[in-house]
C-alpha cells in the first residue's frame, strides 16, 4: 500500500504494559527481577504523570495458585483494587508466556493443563466481575513456538510435530474458557493478543519458507476461531503428518479485539542458508495492520512493540510505529491504541529467559539504573506527548546509534521524510551501557 494522504483521525491512545513472565526452572519472574513486585505504586505514578490511564497488567498465576488447588488472591486483590479505585483501566492479562504454576511439570503438554487453566480463569472471573478487558493466554503462537517448536521454553519440544501437540492441548481450554467468558464477563471483551508478522525470502527455497511462515502466522487464531487451514495448502500438508487435523473444526472461540505485538525481529528473511531477522526488506507496520484487518474484520490494538536500544534510538521507534498506526487508522482500520512493552526495562530477554541474570534489557520508556530506579529520559518524554494527542509527526526523530542503526537499515526508506537530530547530550539514556547486547534469536529447522 501507498502511505495515505488522509487525514488523521483521532489520537491513537497510548497504552502502558508490565513485564511478569515467569522463569519456571529459576522460580523467578520479572515482576521481581525488576522489583516491580515492591515498587508497583511508583511504576503506576509514573504511567500517571505520563497521563496514562490504560495498561496491560498480567496476573501471576504461578503465585496465585503455587499450591494446587489453593488460590492466594491477596497481591493480586492489592494492585488491581487499586487501579480500579484509582480510575485505570486495566486490561487484564491471565497467563503471559511460561507464567504457569510450578506443578504444572509439564507445563504447556501437562495433560492436566487445560482443567487447571480453565478452574483458575473461571476463579479469576467470578472474583473481578468489575473487569472490562483481559487477554486469556498472551501470544498463543509465539509462546507455544518458543516451547513447542523451538524448543527454548519449557517442555522444550521441537519441530512441527511438537509444536501441533502442544496446540492442541492448550487451545481447546483457551477457547472453552473465552466461551466461558460470554456468560460471567458479559459486558468486557476478550483481547486476543498475538505477533504481527510476515516474511522474505531471498531464494526460491527461502521464498518458499517465507509463503509458508505467512500462512503459518494464522494458524493458531484461525485455529481458535474454528476456521481451521487449508489442507491442501504447503503447510496443510506439513500439517497432516503431525496430526494437524486435531486443529480443524474445534468449537470456536470468541475475539473481540485483536492485539498485535510488532519488533522488528517480527519479520525475517529466509534463504537456503536459514533465517535472519529483520528481513533487509521490511513490509510497512501500516501495511502489516491492514493484513490482519482485512483477514478478521476486528478492532486493532498494537499490543507490544519497543526496540533495544539507547533511549534516543526508543524514542525514534516510538515515532515509527505510531505513525504507522496513524497511516493504518487514515485507511480506515479502527486502530484502538498503542502500547509501548514494558514501561521500565525488562530483563533477561537477552537469552530470551534462558538465565536469570537480573541483565537489564534496554528497551523501557523509563530506563533502569544499576540499583533498579526509575530513570527518564528523551523517550519517556516523547511517550508522555505521544500520550496527550501529539501526532507522531510533531515527535522527535533521533539518529540511531549502534547496532540498532545497522539493524534497521532497511527502515530507513520509511523514515526518510523525517528530520533527523541528535539525542541532546544531557540525556544519560542514549549513552546507556549494555545496549549493544541482541537478543538470542533462531529458528531451528528454517529449510
């Protein structure tokens, strides 16, 4: 698509998010490897004083139910009694990535999955009536790839066939349990949360991959929808010796808003070799939004999106993806929101939660110091404008400083009506350490 020459609608609203995955083999989360377990009024200060109103706030069932059985609503009752009482909308997030109870041995192939998932969400809703949005499971396909297909998250099973079982053990419970929604939440909606993705190729075989990597992005909310896939299709026949038809025709689910989470790393580029990623050739966010509209017909939300790096290079994607999602709205997709994940940094991503180091990943709108305080900077400024209406023309536009300038380099076609300056030197957060550390990114059997 052409970028559009419409008008702009209204603003996109800007919407805060905390980082809570738990690290199952280390007993940790980064609820407390940020100390955010201790320190959640002031991060929830700091979303005020930025004019924030609407969050993204998981809840820990790994601590809510560490004894089988035995639900602890206490922590939880404390902070979302307080956003309540506090006038901020939180949309409630039960199970984000391997944020599942330690008992669950299995985790996400425990045959006892789907019955403790589907008593501790059913728990869950009776006792927060008052809820107005939540997500049921963060990122189906993402998470359950990393674990199924990947193997680097628990139970570390690898391969399509992998993959497929652990779908078909978690999804039913997922869309029983949205079903189950219908009749205890009536009035909130169920915001489906889930990558933003789609592939290059650079060789036959790659472009081959790619075809099938961006009909695979489907699979898992076509699958919940009860849609199914194509059975002649390259990936149904992929499919069908792993069991795929497992997944067709399984008793819907409902999604009243979808949720993209967009990195750059959400777009590779396949070849004979393997996959990278970014692809040097990246689709347009707008463009990408516009596929997923015309697909499912539902209001959109950009659910997650930051970039590691220094606070200028932050802020200058933060530019970015808002005007993205401003050419998508002018087209006319319902863009609801956006929301930059996390507020403060995370940790550990760097080896996607392999470790559990207490590394500080840089890629926060409010940085984290050594001893864990709050820092802010170009970006939480630029965040806190972007929160009050301020179109993402009228943000600034900061030169990226390395790696994240080389990383990006295929971008640049999309910025370049921009007027690009220099973080000011007073800004400690773009000469942050650390921020040349990347992620742990692979795909195992890219063929």
């Amino acid at each position: 698509m052409a970028l559009s020459t419409s008008p702009p609608g209204p603003p996109i609203e800007i919407i805060g998010g905390f980082e809570s995955t738990f690290l199952p083999a280390h007993d940790r989360d980064i609820f407390e490897t940020t100390e955010h377990d201790v320190r959640w009024r002031e991060d929830l200060d700091l979303l005020r004083r930025s004019g924030i109103t609407r969050l993204r706030y998981p809840v820990r069932w790994h601590r809510v139910e560490a004894v089988q059985g035995v639900f602890d609503w206490s922590a939880t009752d404390e902070v979302l009694n307080h956003l309540r009482d506090h006038g901020f909308r939180p949309i409630v997030d039960l199970v984000h990535h391997t944020s599942y109870p330690a008992w669950l041995e299995g985790g996400f192939a425990d045959s006892g999955f789907g019955p403790a998932y589907l008593r501790y969400a059913e728990a869950f809703a009776r006792r927060y009536p008052w809820v107005e949005e939540y997500t049921l499971f963060n990122e189906p396909f993402s998470t359950l790839f990393l674990s199924g297909h990947e193997a680097i998250w628990p139970p570390y099973h690898s391969g399509l066939q992998g993959f497929i079982d652990l779908l078909a053990n978690v999804l039913p419970a997922v869309a029983e349990a949205s079903r189950l929604y219908r009749e205890l939440l009536p009035e909130a909606r169920h915001v489906w949360v889930d990558t933003c993705e789609f592939h290059t190729g650079s060789d036959a075989p790659g472009q081959a991959y790619a075809d099938m990597a961006n009909e695979r992005r489907f699979l898992v909310i076509d699958s919940f929808l009860g849609r199914g896939y194509d059975a002649e299709s390259q990936l149904g026949r992929d499919l069908a010796p792993v069991g795929g038809e497992r997944l067709q025709g399984l008793e819907p689910g409902f999604v009243d808003v979808l949720g993209l989470d967009y990195y750059a790393h959400c777009q590779w580029n396949f070849s004979v070799d393997g996959g990278t990623a970014p692809t040097p050739t990246p689709l347009p966010l707008a463009d990408q939004i516009g596929q997923y509209w015309d697909r499912y017909g539902l209001p959109c939300i950009l659910t997650e999106t930051n970039v590691r790096g220094h606070t200028g290079d932050r802020a200058s994607w933060l530019k970015y993806v808002l005007e993205q999602c401003e050419h998508a709205q002018a087209r006319g997709v319902p863009v609801e929101g956006l929301c930059w994940f996390p507020v403060i940094d995370s940790t550990d991503w760097d080896s996607l939660l392999f470790r559990c180091d207490g590394h500080i990943d840089p890629v926060g709108v409010y940085w984290l110091d050594e001893q864990l305080d709050r820092r802010e900077s170009v970006m939480s400024t630029a965040y806190a404008r972007a929160a009050t209406g301020v179109r993402a023309v009228d943000l600034p536009a900061y030169r990226f400083a390395e790696p994240v300038n080389t990383w990006l380099r295929g971008y640049f076609p999309q910025m370049s009506h921009w007027n690009f300056s220099m973080p000011p030197s007073t800004d400690i957060g773009s000469s942050l350490p650390r921020t040349t550390t990347r992620m742990e990114l692979r795909i195992v059997d890219a063929k």
